[in-house]
C-alpha cells in the first residue's frame, strides 16, 4: 500500500507545481494549496510503510522526471538528447530504490488497536 501513497503522491506533485507556475485566480491557487497538502499527507501516510528517504528519493524523483516530461510535451520546453539521458537516469533510480527496498510490516498487539 504504501508504493501506492507514494505514486500518488507524485501525481498530485505535478499539478501543484503547474500551479504554482500558472495559477491566476483565486481558485486555481486554492486547489494548488490543497493539492501541496493532499500530496504531503500521501507522502505521510507513505512512510508509515516505507522508510521515510525512500519515500522522499521515490517521490521526488517520480515528480521531477514528471514535470520535465510534461514540460517537453504540452509546455513547449527545449528537448535536448541530454535531458532525455538525464531524466531516464532519473526514471532508473527510482525503479532500483523501490526493486531493493522492503515495506515495513506493522505487527500491532491486541492492546495497540
């Protein structure tokens, strides 16, 4: 579950960040303010069942290829062969950290719950 929380988190970073770059009025900066705190609340209930610099190298690296892709596609950005090694270096990274890195199991006692 916790790779979940994760990938959403991610999803939900892009349009914050669009947002920040594009929002106007005041309900395009209200929905980028819930989307900051629905993303970090991801992230949080993410390191509940992975460790926490996972969470956050998984997370921003999954946000930042992202962006740079939706950047090149819809926004008009100057593609360079360079960037495209780069972000897939990137892309790598992040698939080897979530390959060698195990979910926390919670063992809660009768008492806990």
């Amino acid at each position: 579950m916790g790779w979940i929380y994760v990938f959403l988190a991610a999803v939900v970073e892009v349009f914050w960040v669009i947002g920040l770059k594009y929002a106007d009025s005041w309900l395009e900066w209200i929905g980028t303010i819930i989307s900051i705190v629905f993303s970090f609340y991801l992230v949080i209930k993410a390191c509940e069942h992975i460790p926490s610099g996972t969470v956050y190298a998984v997370f921003t690296g999954l946000g930042a290829a992202s962006i740079v892709l939706l950047d090149f596609l819809i926004f008009d950005a100057s593609f360079s062969i360079a960037k495209l090694v780069f972000i897939s270096l990137i892309i790598i990274g992040v698939i080897g950290i979530k390959i060698t890195t195990k979910e926390v199991v919670s063992h809660k006692s009768k008492e806990e719950v």
